[in-house]
C-alpha cells in the first residue's frame, strides 16, 4: 500500500505564491515519477508538472516560468512551487507517483487534491 498526503493549497491574492506538498509512504521500493495535476471545476484533469527518477523535469505550457517541481534528498516527498498565481490558476492540485512497491509490483498512487484559490 501507498499513501500521499497533500498539504499546501489555500486562498492567495493574484500574484501571490504557494507551496504545495505531497509526502508518499508506504511499502515503496522506488518511485519512479513524481506529477502534479489541476482539475478546474468543470474540466478535465491537465498535468501541470513532472519529474523523472532521474531529475529531469517537464511544464504544461500555462506555467512554465511561474511553477517549480522538486523533490526532497529523500526523494519520498514532491513539491509544487506556484508564483505569480492568476485566478486561472484555481483549482484542485493532485499529485501522482508511479513506481514499484517493495513487492515489486508497480504502483500508481494519487493525493487526495488540495484547492488553490486565487482571487482578490
């Protein structure tokens, strides 16, 4: 079994800044990539943001330059970095890591969302 557990989203004005958080734990063997992913209300689910095992790092276009993907030395828990938020931006954020558990099988998990609210 795997778990994440989202933390991070809230109300900030436009232009402000959050910091999303998601720890994974578990029968985790490896994991072998970290995402991010937004749900609008009323729309489909986009991937905002992704990292490889390896550190390699990819951006939906519509927040490249303002949203940063890392990960701690312990490579368990993945953040999202959001600055210079617009009201677009409003939305369900959910990570996502796929990997192998320590029965070797693979394993694709989901956080269970926090909002971001950007609005005046």
């Amino acid at each position: 079994q795997v778990q994440l557990v989202e933390s991070g989203g809230g109300l900030v004005q436009p232009g402000g800044s959050l910091r999303l958080s998601c720890a994974a734990s578990g029968s985790i063997f490896s994991i072998n990539v970290m995402n991010w992913y937004r749900q609008a209300p009323g729309k489909e689910r986009d991937l905002v943001a992704g990292m490889t095992k390896d550190g390699s790092t990819k951006y939906a276009d519509f927040v490249k330059g303002r949203f940063t993907i890392s990960r701690d030395k312990a490579k368990t828990t993945v953040y999202l970095q959001t600055n210079n938020l617009e009201p677009e931006d409003t939305a369900v954020y959910y990570c996502n890591l796929l990997g192998m558990t320590t029965t070797i099988r693979p394993f694709n998990a989901w956080g269970q969302g926090t909002l971001v609210t950007v609005s005046s």
